[in-house]
C-alpha cells in the first residue's frame, strides 16, 4: 500500500495443462492480496493468459477467473492491445500475445501519462512501464546499489596491476592444505591484514574482500 493505492505484482501460473491451477489462482489467491476496503488499485503481471482475441495471435489461453476479477474490480488495461494498435510482450515461433499488462483503477487514468514495452534482460518477455503524474513525494531510497565501471578491466594498467597481485597470491598457496583456505583466509582477508597495491596514480585498487 502507498499514500492509499494498493500495488500488487504477481506471477500466474503458466501451460494450458494448469490452466484449472491458474482459475483457483485468480478466484482465491489474488483477491486475499487485494483489500477488503474500497481502494485504488495497481495490479501487475505476467498473466499467463489473456481476455480478448485481439491479445493474441493464434491460439489463446482465456481465463474466466481473471475476467470476471478485473471486472469486479473496475479495473482498467494501460497497454490494451487493438487490431491496430498491437502490444504484444511475448513472442514464440507459433505466435505473439500479450500476457503482461497493467491494470489500475479508472480513477487512476487521468494521472497515466504513458506506456510502453521495453526489453529486459534473462527473459523472453518484454518489460511494460507505465508512467504516471503524482504529487506525492518521491521515497528516499538511499544511495542504491553499487555499479562497476565496466570500461576499467580493458584498461592496461589494470590488468597489469591484477596480473601482479595474483602472482603475489599464489606464492602464498603452498602454506595451505587446502586451494579452498588459501582463497578464504588468505586472498579473501579481512581489510587492514595487508595494504592494497595501488598504482602510482592511484586510479585503481584491488581488494578482494569477504
């Protein structure tokens, strides 16, 4: 829940062969997520299924269950596909459909400014992102998660400066039994056992730590 709209992201489950397992799924699992109060409602997904021809090419697996829920609901599809407009996320030699989709309440429409299909990595489905107008304020998240610069390894200092502390390393090994204590108590030391080798720029540094 946030600043009264109720965000749930699920996965259905997918094949025509659970197609009984994914109608339970939409009849009793997803409205135990939703709240029993009257609220707005953002409701995200990999469906596995679609609601209209027009979602699909070829063959198309429909759920009842997940109708009569978006129904119920009132709520709306941001990325509705049309005969002219197609927005297919999935796409398999026998065919596209749409089977991820955004659907929010129709009291969340006029703050929807736009919608589209991106790709994502480590799947065969596209990503949909949606974009709405708030003014609400912006949740501090911290600092974020740490990014390598991918560019330094190809640089020659630094490959020079690896090859040298890895042939450091290895001199140690024979003082353990063991390839796997040598990694864990000598390459991967606690800070502070041993400075680190820095070039004498100082653009980089090589710590291996736990």
């Amino acid at each position: 829940m946030y600043n009264g709209t109720c965000l749930v992201n699920i996965y259905a489950p997918s094949g025509a062969e659970r197609k009984q397992e994914r109608e339970w799924f939409y009849s009793v699992d997803v409205p135990y997520l939703l709240p029993a109060t009257q609220t707005d409602v953002i409701l995200a997904a990999d469906f596995n299924c679609v609601l209209s021809h027009s979602d699909a090419t070829g063959q198309w697996n429909y759920s009842r269950a997940l109708d009569n829920l978006v129904t119920g609901l009132g709520l709306y599809d941001v990325g509705g596909t049309t005969s002219t407009r197609p927005m297919f996320t999935n796409y398999t030699p026998t065919g596209a459909s749409h089977l991820d989709r955004i659907y929010i309440s129709l009291t969340l429409q006029r703050k929807k400014r736009r919608v589209e299909t991106i790709v994502a990595a480590f799947t065969d489905h596209l990503s949909i992102v949606m974009r709405m107008e708030s003014s609400d304020p912006i949740p501090v998240r911290g600092r974020g998660l740490w990014h390598m610069n991918t560019t330094i390894p190809d640089e020659a200092g630094f490959q020079q400066l690896l090859q040298e502390k890895w042939d450091f390393w290895r001199t140690h090994k024979k003082y353990y039994p063991t390839t796997m204590m040598w990694w864990e108590r000598y390459v991967k030391r606690s800070p502070g056992k041993e400075p680190c080798a820095d070039v004498t720029e100082g653009r980089w540094r090589i710590s291996i730590m736990k």
